[in-house]
C-alpha cells in the first residue's frame, strides 16, 4: 500500500457544502446543505433561470463507501483544490455523481476482500469494471469513456479523501477503449430539424405570433380582469338596475339574445354556467336559482343547447384565407381552442422563432426577461437593429453568467414583444410557464423559467395541435412526417440547423463572418460578439461538411480537371487525391459523419466561392500579408486580390461570374446621361483588368 496521500482535513458535520459557491439572491449560506446532512440541495448554487433542482443524495451509495463519495462531492463543490485541478460547475458534480454511484455499486457487489477499500484495489480489478462497462453499454464507447474518466477522479482528488485509489488508471495496460479513441469528443452528432418540417413549423410559429397572437391576447386581458372574480364573458356585462325593470325581464331578454343569435348558452360540464350569466346580467350567482329564472334558462337551453365551455367576449380579427382562424376562445383549459392551450402554443411559437432566429441556447432564451429587447431606429425613426440583452453561460468561469447581447431580425423583436404582453405584468422572465390552466395561480408565483424537458413536450404539443387544426380544415400546410413518424421537436435542435443552413447559405455563414468578411453585419455581430459561444465552431464543422459534400460532386463529376486559372493544377491534385482517399474509405455524400471525419483529416483547403474558387497555400496568399500578421491560416475574402493571386482557380460557373460582371459594367458605361468622368475611368479600368484575367486564365480569350 501506498503512502499516506490524504494532506486535506475531512470536512467536519457542520461544513456547509456550497461555502465556495456564489448562492442564488435572496439565499444564505446558513439556509444550505452541511456535510452531515444525507441529502445536499445544490439548487442555491444553480443560477440559470432553467435550471434543474438538483441533489445530491447520499442514502443511495453503499455505506461502506459513503464517506468517500461525500468527501470527493464536497472536494468539486467547495473543497481545496488539487494541483491542476479548476472549479466545475456545480450540474457537472451531479452528472460526475451518477457515474461514482454506478462504480462504487459495483465495487461494493464484489466479494473480494480487496474490493471493499479503494486503497486495496489493483489494475485488474479496475479491468474487470471495463468489462462490466462494456456490457452495460456494448455500443457506446463514449458512455463507457466517461464512466472510466469518472473512475479516475479517486486518483485525482486523493489529497481529499481518506480512502482512494493507489494509482493513476491511465496506466494501467488496457484501460481504456480503442472504439472511443477515434472519436472526436467536441463533433456535435445533435440532428438538425429536416427542411421540409422547418418551412412549415416556422409558417405555423409566425402565424401564431403575428396572426393568432393578437386575438390570444386579447383573450388573456379579458381573463387577467375577470381571474380573481373566477367568470368569464361571452357578451358584454349589462347592468341591472330595478329602475329600468324587473330582474325577471332582464333574464329573459338577456336569454333571449342567445336564442335570436343561435349561440348556444355558456357551460361548465354539460350545464349552463350560471356564474357567467349572472355577471352578464348584473346579478346575483344565487338569484339564478330561483325556480323562476330556472325555467328560463331550461328554455333557452332547450333551443340552442349549451357550449362545452363559456366563450371570451373578443371579437376574432386573426384570418386565414378570408376566414376567421377560430369561431371563438373558450375558457375551458382542456378545449384545443381554448386560453391555455393557444398561450401555451404562443409561447412554443416564439421559443422557436427566438431560439432559431438567433442561435442562443436553450439556457440563453431562458434567461430573457422583461426589456430585454433594445430597438436602434435611424434619423427618420425607422427601425434597423434589433439587439436582445441576455446572459450566457456556456464556456464561462463565473457559474452566474456573463451579460451578452445577441443580434437578431424583426421577426425575433416581434416574438420578444408578444411574450412581454402575454406574461404578467409583474413577471419579469418571459419563459416561465403561463398562469392559464388548472393549479397554475400558486405555482408560477415565484417560479423560475420552465426546464428544457417542458419546452420540448410543448414545441411538440405546438406540432401536434397545428396538424389536428390543418385536418379538421382541410388545410394542406401541415408539419409532415419524416419516414413515416413524426419529427420530434428538441430545443437542441435550434442552434444545430441554424448553423447548417448558414454554412450551406453564400455569403450568410458566421465562418464568413470571422474568415471571409463577406456576409450580414447583423448576423456577425450576433453570434461572433457573444462571449465565446462555441456557434464558430459548430458552424465552420457544418462549413466543411458542405465543401466535403462539393469535392464529392466535383470529382465525380471530373469538373476538377477542367479548371483554369492560375492554381488549376493544384486544385486538381489536390481534389483527386481527396477524392481517391473518400471513395476507397467507400463515402458517399449522405455519409454526414465519415465525411466530417475525413474532411477533419485531409481537407484540401478549396474554398468554393461565386467569383473564384480559392485554392489555399498561406505562403501565396494575399489575403493573409494584408492582414499583417492576423492570420489565421485560413483565407479572408474581405481581403481577397482574385486579379493577382496565385490561389486562384476558375469553374466554369465562377468565368460566367465574371463575364456577368461584365455585361454589367457595360450596361453602366453605356447609360445616359453619362457618368461623371471619374467613375467612368474606374468603371474602364476595372472592366479591363477583368477582360485582362479572364483572357489570361480561360480557354475563351475576352474581347476588349
């Protein structure tokens, strides 16, 4: 047995576990969990609006390795750190606790008395949880990864324990697996939403926002007046008054503007609801159940029935194809058309258009709160930017957030705006749930925004409601399926086909934005300018897919052998020899993940573009000496000198780029009136320079 390796005092009983934590406002340390406690509350430590109630509870690890398990908890959450070792997260000592319950569970069902310490355990032993790893998970090397690096944190933080493993497992010959050394860690495998659902989900979430949201609202300022009396209104409230008649002639003539315009009574359960019949009459709820009024009601039910649940007193504004989009909104919450379904549809809506929209995270949209939204209007007062203040926590050192700001579109200032209106006035997250609906009045007060799981079952209620609306009338814009099943929403799925698409879009991707300079201001500053997302990443992964994808059909094709230019040869060796490597690894364009997985190894570096197709040597690079020692090694089209550089190669598509150019500037020169003589002089010579190229670098020789 080793020496001693304990130098850390075991906390006692009364340590509170967060004490190096930033607790959530509002929380004292004395209120939070202490060493000796069995179960520890790791909420005060979790500031993210969505997040989880998590715990840490003791009462499940086996007894003999209890103290242990709570000594290394304690050591991540507040203990002193080990040499190298950093602060994580407080949801990371969670997860970490999962894979310590599954290894000492197992260790504690082994009978050799080696197994009942962690300071006796060997190589072997070690080997054998490998073995029963692999049962557990025979197709995922990566669970069984982490189940391993979790392991290893009994060696890492042995100063911290009085019990620990005697050894570093990295050492030990055949720990670890061959199957998840070749795997990339960092390749986001999250699916994207297919386009032929995209389309019409987002048809559907902006109908709601700028067709339905409106009449929804209305309905939900009806409901905030008239919440705390309990009724509801379908025509508007007549006073009673004994001056102007008798309260009999008031029932009977309210009665009988429901028989005169065929709508049936308001109801509850198969009853006339009376509650809202008196509020409309301007009496009493006991005064309806004199026999009296009784037989009038009877009557009136008699000839045009009664609905399955009263009706908002709103006018519905909302149409679709010259229609109303819905004959009312009822206050039932079980009702497809009523309140709290179509506000809890709203707000999937806008959680949609937001989270695409602008690429955050689930955990950033959560973290919008009221005034979020800033408007920068021009000298006419005209609206051109929208920015969204928020927080971001992803890749950050303080567990509280950073402040962030995002750039985004009108369609996203529009979402932000619905869901300030459609929350209370005095709430101030706007993705906390709703207060429609049955035992919602106590549970939203003080709630924090919904969790990522409640999210995802309401995008797809969202789905689900829009194809019963699109078959009840005979609509043919529903969400289809994919392969026969329905798609199934996650919010994850936002940000990953954001990133597709802007990779795959000319001009439009954030790899443009940082190494070409070639797209929307507003989508640069969006996502390049908020902390350090990640989003470059993910977006320059699905930009080499895309250029992986372009190779495949160019060698196929042999265009590569039909370049010119002055990097032509280049170009085509270089696409010959990723296209021999693909097709002998047996790839094909739908072969997402081993395209990404080549292209991470052997990309050309032949960035296609609409103007010329670059073919990237840093030493030639124009580009890049412009940048005066800013490279990155990648090619900057903002800087990019196609008439002179060498990288240059030309498609047959990029010399018909050109030569479009051309026509054109001679359609300006040729204008009247003429131009002002310098711009003609620049117009001249840039035409010549162009003429010069293409005749230097193309078969078909341009006339002057």
């Amino acid at each position: 047995m080793t020496a001693l390796a304990r130098s850390v005092a075991i906390p006692g009983d009364d340590v509170f576990v967060l004490h190096d934590r930033p607790l959530r406002d509002g929380v004292a340390l004395e209120e939070t969990s202490q060493f000796g406690d069995d179960v520890w509350r790791l909420q005060p430590a979790i500031h993210k609006s969505s997040g989880r109630n998590l715990i840490l509870n003791f009462n499940r690890f086996p007894a003999r390795f209890r103290p242990v398990a709570k000594q290394l908890a304690y050591g991540m959450l507040s203990g002193p750190l080990p040499q190298g070792e950093k602060r994580g997260k407080v949801e990371g000592v969670r997860c970490a606790s999962t894979e310590l319950f599954r290894f000492l569970t197992w260790l504690d069902s082994q009978t050799e008395p080696r197994c009942q310490r962690l300071a006796t355990l060997t190589g072997a032993d070690l080997l054998a949880y490998q073995r029963h790893l692999v049962g557990l998970f025979p197709n995922a090397a990566m669970q069984r990864e982490t189940c391993r690096a979790k392991v290893r944190l009994f060696w890492r933080w042995r100063h911290n324990l009085s019990d620990w493993l005697p050894f570093d497992p990295v050492h030990v010959d055949g720990w670890g697996d061959p199957d998840a050394r070749g795997q990339r860690r960092g390749e986001n495998r999250t699916s994207r939403i297919p386009e032929e659902v995209l389309g019409p989900l987002f048809v559907w979430a902006l109908r709601f926002i700028d067709v339905f949201g409106p009449d929804i609202i209305a309905a939900d300022q009806q409901w905030r007046k008239t919440r705390f009396a309990g009724v509801y209104q379908r025509l508007p409230v007549r006073k009673f008054h004994r001056s102007t008649g008798t309260l009999h002639q008031a029932i009977s003539d309210h009665l009988e503007t429901y028989v005169t315009s065929g709508r049936p009574l308001p109801g509850w359960r198969g009853v006339p609801n009376r509650k809202v019949l008196a509020q409309q009459i301007g009496c009493s709820r006991r005064s309806l159940d004199e026999p009296a009024y009784q037989v009038l009601i009877d009557q009136a039910e008699a000839k045009v029935g009664v609905s399955e649940s009263a009706a908002f007193d709103i006018p519905i504004r909302g149409s679709l194809d010259g229609r109303p989009w819905t004959g009312d909104i009822v206050t039932h919450p079980e009702q497809p058309n009523s309140l709290a379904v179509l506000a809890r549809h709203l707000q999937a809506a806008a959680y949609a258009v937001i989270a695409y929209l602008s690429g955050m995270r689930d955990s950033e949209v959560k973290e919008l709160r009221r005034g979020c939204l800033r408007t920068e209007r021009d000298p006419e007062g005209r609206p051109y930017r929208w920015k969204v203040d928020g927080i971001a926590f992803k890749g950050e050192d303080d567990p509280r957030g950073v402040p962030a700001t995002w750039i985004v579109g009108e369609p996203v200032a529009r979402a932000i705006a619905v869901m300030e209106t459609l929350q209370p006035p005095d709430t101030d997250i706007l993705f906390i749930r709703l207060p429609h609906g049955y035992g919602t009045r106590h549970r939203v007060r003080g709630a924090t925004a919904m969790l990522n799981s409640t999210t995802n079952e309401n995008l797809n209620h969202f789905v689900a409601w829009v194809n019963a609306y699109c078959d009840q009338h005979g609509r043919g814009d529903a969400i289809p399926a994919v392969n026969g099943r329905t798609f199934r929403l996650m919010t994850s799925h936002f940000r990953r086909t954001l990133a597709w698409f802007i990779a795959r879009r000319p001009g439009g991707s954030i790899a443009g934005a940082l190494q070409y300079r070639h797209q929307g201001i507003q989508i640069f500053e969006g996502y390049a300018g908020t902390s350090d997302s990640g989003f470059r990443a993910e977006v320059e992964s699905e930009q080499a897919l895309a250029r992986g994808e372009h190779y495949l059909a160019m060698v196929d094709a042999h265009e590569h052998t039909e370049l010119t230019g002055p990097a032509a040869a280049e170009a085509a060796r270089r696409l010959e020899g990723f296209g021999h490597r693909a097709r002998f690894q047996g790839i094909v364009v739908t072969d997402e993940r081993r395209l990404k997985r080549i292209m991470g190894r052997e990309d050309p570096a032949v960035y296609p573009g609409t103007y010329i197709t670059c073919v990237h040597d840093h030493s030639k690079a124009l580009c890049e000496r412009a940048r005066r020692g800013r490279s990155e090694g990648l090619p900057d089209h903002g800087e990019c000198q196609p008439l002179t550089c060498r990288n240059v190669a030309l498609t047959s598509s990029n010399t018909q780029a050109w030569r479009s150019e051309l026509d054109r500037i001679d359609q300006r020169l040729a204008a009247r009136p003429p131009l002002p003589p310098l711009m003609q002089h620049r117009l001249e010579s840039r035409r010549a320079e162009i003429t010069t190229f293409l005749s230097r670098n193309t078969s078909t020789p341009e006339t002057a």
